[in-house]
C-alpha cells in the first residue's frame, strides 16, 4: 500500500514512517504542504496521513485539494487539538478519520485497517430494489442492464455516493465534476436534468437545495 505522510515533527515524521514500513507499507513522507501538492499530482496513492498544521499549505486545504481530484482514497488526520471548528471543515472536506496527538502507532495501524476494510466492503451501492450502483467500476444498473454514463455524470454520482443522503455544495460539485476547468459559468441544472433521466423512474433521488446544492437520497 502506497503511503503519502505530511508531518513538519521530524521526529514523529520518522517513527511513524518507519513503523509503517516495518508493516509493509511504502511510505513517502513529507514535512510542507507544499512538497505535499506535488507528490498529489503525480503519485497515485492508497492513503493519505495529514497532520492539520504543516507548514505553508496547512492539512485542511491538503484535502480540500485532494477531494477536487480523489473522493474514495482514505484520508486520516493528524492533530495535537480538539478544536471542533476544525473537525467540522476537515470532515466537511472529506477527512475520513482522525487521531489525536500523542497516540500510540499501534492505534494508528487498527485505523487504518478500518478504514481499508471500509473501502473494500462498501464497492456497492443498493439504490432500490432493482438499481445499484458499483463504486469501483462506476456502473449504474438498472434491472439488471448497465446504464451508459457520460464521465461528469460518473463523477457526481462518485461525489453523490460519497455524501448519500448529505448536501453537496454547487462549488464542490463544480471543482470536482469539472475538475477545476475554468468557465464563465457551469450548466450544473442541465447535468442534474440529464441525470435524473438516466434512472427512467418516477421516483426522485436528487433533491436541490435552491442556492446551495444537491443531495442524492436513499431511503433506509
């Protein structure tokens, strides 16, 4: 498993990157969320570990960033406070765990079992009775027949699966759908329209909060 570590503590930077090598894992560890952005851009990882305060980009726009290219890689922060502020918005943006400083490195390794397991489990998604949805290879079925699906209508249900029955954001959904492509404006209502027709039911799963976002609902 390919591990990117952002830690400015030296010290922990090395105990942690050498116990998880220890345990099988390749491990690129960094110190400044500036290296942090580059080694994002080139190197497909399996995990991420962010402490919150690391020098000149901090954790929480590190996986701001991250989320805009990568919804399904775990991500596990690192922090030395309890500051809910701060829980919220790394949440918000699609943290995945925590562990508080100081911690011991065996609590880390059952995290991110948990979170591996997680991953590997929940590849698909049960709509209703004859729709589901496969996380790892994007298809939509529907009574047993796969529904062709344009790439930015893959990309929002990626972003919708990853926040069911949650409200995303028009400006996450643009950064992420549109990966950032520099427009005017984005027809964010035609691809809801054109999407909401791909499931040929009567029964809605895209609600719109007017002015704010979108929410995929599955009922319990």
């Amino acid at each position: 498993m390919n591990v990117l570590l952002v830690e400015d503590d030296i010290q922990l930077n090395n105990t942690i990157t050498k116990y998880l090598s220890h345990n099988d894992f390749d491990v690129t560890s960094i110190t400044d969320g500036d290296k942090a952005i580059l080694h994002i851009d080139m190197i497909k990882f399996d995990l991420f570990i962010i402490d919150i305060n690391v020098p000149n980009i901090n954790g929480l726009e590190l996986v701001k960033y991250i989320r805009q290219k990568d919804l399904s890689t775990p991500i596990i922060m690192i922090t030395a406070s309890l500051e809910l502020e701060n829980f919220k918005i790394a949440f918000d943006s699609g943290c995945n765990e925590y562990i508080k400083k100081p911690f011991y490195l065996e609590e880390l390794k059952i995290r991110i079992s948990n979170l591996i397991e997680i991953k590997h489990t929940n590849q698909t998604i049960q709509i209703s009775n004859n729709i589901t949805y496969d996380i790892e290879f994007e298809e939509l079925t529907i009574h047993n027949e796969i529904i062709k699906l344009r790439k930015k209508e893959r990309r929002l249900l990626c972003l919708f699966f990853q926040n069911i029955n949650k409200t995303v954001l028009n400006e996450t959904i643009e950064n992420y759908v549109w990966e950032n492509e520099i427009r005017e404006s984005y027809p964010l209502r035609q691809l809801i329209s054109e999407l909401r027709k791909k499931f040929n039911t009567d029964e809605n799963f895209i609600f719109a909060e007017n002015g704010i976002g979108y929410r995929f609902e599955i009922k319990k």
